[in-house]
C-alpha cells in the first residue's frame, strides 16, 4: 500500500460576481489577493490546505482551480457579470467538488471534509430552483464529499437565505445593517484567512477541527418567525 504524503483539507471561496458587485470589484480583488499572500506567507499551512476560487453569477467560472499556494503564482481575477443564479454554484459544486476530492486522493493524500465559504450580496434571482441541488450536495449519505458551507451575506442578502445555504446555523452569517458593504467584504477575507490559518494549524493537532471566525461587523444570521 503506497505511503500517504499528508491530509488535506480543500477550500472553496465562492465570490458572487453579479452586476450588483460591479462598485465593490477592487474590494473582492484585493480580498481575494490578500487571501493568497496570507497562505504563500504561511507554507506550513498552505502545505495542509488546497484552495480554489471560483466566481459566479448566471454560471460559475473557475478563478482559481484547486491548488497547492506554495507554488501557485497565479491571482484569482474577479470579472462582474449577470445575475445571482444560485443553482448555478450548486450545481458546479456537485460535480466539482467529488472530482477534486478523488483527484486528490489520487495523489496519495487523505482529505478532510471540504469547506465552502459563500460570499453574496443578493437574493438568488433563480427563485428555489437551487434548494434540491443544494440539498444533494450537503447530504452525506448521497453525496460522501458533502462539504461544511459557511455562508455571508451583504447588501440585499436576507438572514433567512444564509441559513438556509450554511450547513450550520453557526456557520451563517450577515453584514451588520448600516455596514458599508465594500468595509463587509473586506471583513469577509480577513476573517475567512483567519479561519484557514486556525483550520491548517488545528490539522496538526490530535483531534483536527475546522476553526469559522465571524467577520467583524458581521451578525449570526437570524430568521424571523
């Protein structure tokens, strides 16, 4: 049996690139760069981690494809475009996520659970198309690779959606009211470093767990009732 070069964990940010994220492009673009320095910065947690950024609106478009920030060089491109199709990123992710994980395991690592971190500023402009996919996606009996989402909403995103994306209530989280949204999203990649940072290191503990840190001016999404 071959030998097993270390466990992964794979890390997915999703960036909505709709129409309405046109005025806040330069803060995603230097999230997303800020992102990769960090894990280029820290080696021995890069080495635990494999990251892929993927863009989307009425489809979804790879930025970055799942990779080991040790040696990638290249900056995840944010293009605005289209609407909010949440089915969309659900849809890729069925596919894509499964693949990535075998691949992986392909060339001799073990892989932890996935983890999925959601960046929206609107409502799914595809009504609840997306709720069956999504729910496949999460189900662990159907889907082995089913991944923990974390999801953060801005702008027009209602809490009720978040929770309903994350695959946790703690894991679903919205912008304070009042917040600008460019200062939200600059939050948003902050605390999503952190959360890898503290996720690499906990890998080399005994007991490995995922470590979510709230985004500064950001809220425990809370639905109505």
């Amino acid at each position: 049996m071959p030998d097993v070069k270390g466990v992964l964990l794979p890390a997915y940010v999703l960036a909505d690139e709709s129409g309405s994220m046109g005025p806040y492009r330069r803060e995603l673009s230097d999230g997303l760069l800020s992102l990769c320095e960090a894990l280029r910065a820290e080696p021995m947690i890069a080495a635990k981690l494999r990251l892929a950024v993927l863009g989307f609106s009425e489809d979804v478009q790879v930025r970055l494809a799942i990779a080991d920030m040790r040696t990638e060089t290249t900056v995840p491109q944010v293009i605005i475009r289209g609407v909010t199709n949440y089915g969309a990123v659900f849809n890729d992710l069925l596919y894509r996520i499964p693949a990535d994980v075998q691949w992986l395991r392909g060339q001799g690592y073990k892989v932890h659970r996935p983890v999925v971190f959601f960046l929206s500023d609107g409502q799914p402009t595809d009504g609840n198309g997306w709720r069956t996919t999504h729910a496949t996606l999460v189900d662990r009996a159907q889907t082995p690779a089913a991944p923990n989402i974390i999801s953060c909403g801005i702008g027009d995103a209602k809490p009720a959606t978040m929770i309903d994306v994350a695959t946790s209530e703690q894991f679903a989280f919205v912008a304070r009211p009042g917040v600008n949204i460019g200062a939200a999203i600059s939050e948003f990649f902050a605390a999503l470093v952190s959360s890898l940072v503290e996720s690499g290191q906990a890998l080399n503990s005994a007991n490995p767990t995922l470590v979510i840190n709230r985004p500064d001016q950001f809220t425990m999404a809370i639905d109505e009732v």
